[in-house]
C-alpha cells in the first residue's frame, strides 16, 4: 500500500489533500471523518471583526461561481478562544490563514497567532475581493517581500504564503516570498472576475467583482505551480480546480507538494475524503510505493522550455 504522508517544510502530513481557506470548517466533522485530511486549514481571520462584503455574495457561471465573501468573521480574540480549541479536537495540522490591509496588523496576527494549538500561519496576501482595485501584497514582488519579511520577523511559525494568479509575473512574486522567508507558497487564490445581470444591466455581485472558483481554472494554476516550482526551493502548494484524484497527481507531477481543495468541497464535502481514497487507490494500481515519487516527475527534459522559442520551431 501506498505511503501518501508528504513534509511540507518541517509539518508532517499523512497526505497531500487539504481543504482551501474559505472552503472549509471544523464544522465538517458532521459530514466526514476530518482526521483523514492532510491538514485542516480554517477561514481566513482579521484582527478586527468583519461584517464582510454586500449581498449578494455570490453568483453561478457556466463552469463555477463568483465569490466575494469579504472574510466575515469576529476577529482574531474570538478565534483563538472558541475556534483553536475546536480544530485541536482533530489530529491533522491547523493551518491559519490571516489577512490584513496593513503590514505591522500582518505581524500582529502573525505574534498572537505564536500559540501551541496552531501549526501553521498561512498569510493571504492574495484575496481579490479584499482590494478589488489591484492593491494586494500579492501583486507586486516588493510589496510581497516587505509584509512577509515582516511576518517572518513576527514569528517562529511556519509560514506559508499565499499568491494571486492575477500578478502579472507570479515567478517573481513567489522568488520575492521565498527570499523574505517564507517556508511554503501556496498557488493561487481566486481570479478577479465580473459578472452582470441581463435582467437590469447590473453588476451580479454587491461587490462588483468576485473571485472566480471552477474546474475550468486548474489548467491555469497548474502552469503556475509549475514554473514556480522550478525556480524556488521550497514547497509550493497548488489550489485550483481540484474535483478529482488525477487532479492531484497532475499537480504534484507539475512540482506541488500538496493540494487545497476548495469548490468541489464546497459542492460535496465527502469530495474531499474520496479523492483521499481514489489517490491511493490510483497509487496502488500503479505500484507507486510513496506519493512523494511523483512530485516533480513530469517528463519534459527534452522539449523546449523557452514559449518563444519553442513557439518559432514550427509544428
């Protein structure tokens, strides 16, 4: 049988499937047994409560939804009191994730969050519906490097940082996170998106725009994730599209480590638990005797890497 159990930097795993932020609560535990899961990774939390964005805060699409929740929540003393101790009931790792329009509130949450019942710190400096005008961190490398330098500063955690795929270079994003001290970079958060009613020529969303979640973006993040991973040196995390085990494979064979698992268990919690057992099941049958095997195995040495290049040799 197939040993699933990766390291992401110093947190061990019993395999590579987690929930995305946002995806997800200990609340699960009703629908599936959340001790199987490689990580348990909660909603991400401000310093100060959050009423969170105009309604409506959602919107179907041909292949997905728009989202722009705008992290509702009651604030970082209410976290650490009432919903640490509800994660700690289960084994796996709890991943924080904080978000926060300022550096020094970065490295605040990151000093209160220095507790012994969180594992990990994941720093959302991508969410798109939290500055719709392009501001996040996560746009610009030096604006990255600065607030997860300063998250670093803040604590001895590991500390996972999480990107946008609406940079323009996210490569040099991700080399800017690693750089400032990083331990892992989880790829990507959602793509700003807009939809519009037809009925009264209006926005759908209460936000305008939203962060679009869908199978159809995973071919996306997957050229992501793979271009970063092959310039950082650290553990790279791909988000994206994840509805089925193969899915999985495909990431870690791009260079990812791990996965989150956001709309297809947002659909169907139990999505996330059987992916778990048709990976194994995929593993099994292919006599792969640990999961690690595949990070990284794509088999691309002899084609050109260069998409200018490759693209002028003709067909």
């Amino acid at each position: 049988m197939v040993d699933l159990s990766v390291k992401i930097g110093d947190v061990e795993m019993a395999n590579p499937v987690t929930p995305a932020s946002g995806a997800f609560s200990w609340e699960y535990a009703d629908v599936i047994d959340l001790n199987r899961l490689g990580g348990l990774v909660a909603k991400t939390i401000c310093k100060e409560p959050r009423l969170g964005n105009p309604t409506p805060r959602m919107a179907e699409t041909e292949a997905g939804i728009i989202q722009s929740i705008g992290l509702p929540g009651k604030g970082i003393e209410y976290f650490i009191d009432h919903i640490v101790p509800e994660y700690k009931k289960f084994t796996p790792p709890l991943i924080v994730s904080v978000s926060s329009e300022s550096t020094e509130e970065f490295a605040e949450l990151a000093r209160d969050l220095s507790i012994p019942g969180v594992d990990v710190i994941e720093c959302n400096i991508s969410c798109p519906t939290r500055n719709t005008t392009g501001g996040n961190f996560a746009m610009q490398s030096e604006h990255t490097k600065e607030v997860v330098s300063a998250i670093r500063a803040a604590t001895d955690k590991p500390l996972w940082a999480k990107l946008s795929p609406n940079a323009g270079d996210i490569v040099s994003i991700a080399m800017a996170a690693e750089e400032a001290g990083a331990d892992c970079l989880v790829i990507a958060n959602t793509f700003l998106s807009l939809k519009i009613r037809t009925d009264n020529f209006r926005p759908a969303l209460g936000n305008k725009f939203g962060g679009l979640v869908s199978p159809a973006l995973k071919p996306i993040v997957l050229r992501m994730v793979y271009q970063v991973a092959k310039q950082v040196s650290i553990p790279v995390i791909g988000i994206g599209g994840v509805t089925k085990a193969e899915d999985v494979v495909e990431y870690m064979l791009a260079g990812a480590s791990a996965v989150g698992i956001g709309y297809a268990g947002f659909r169907n919690p139990t999505a996330l638990t059987a992916i778990i057992d048709d990976l194994e099941a995929w593993c099994d049958d292919r006599g792969i005797k640990k999961v690690t095997e595949l990070i990284g195995a794509i088999k691309d040495d002899d084609m050109e890497m260069d998409t200018l290049t490759a693209a002028s040799s003709g067909v």
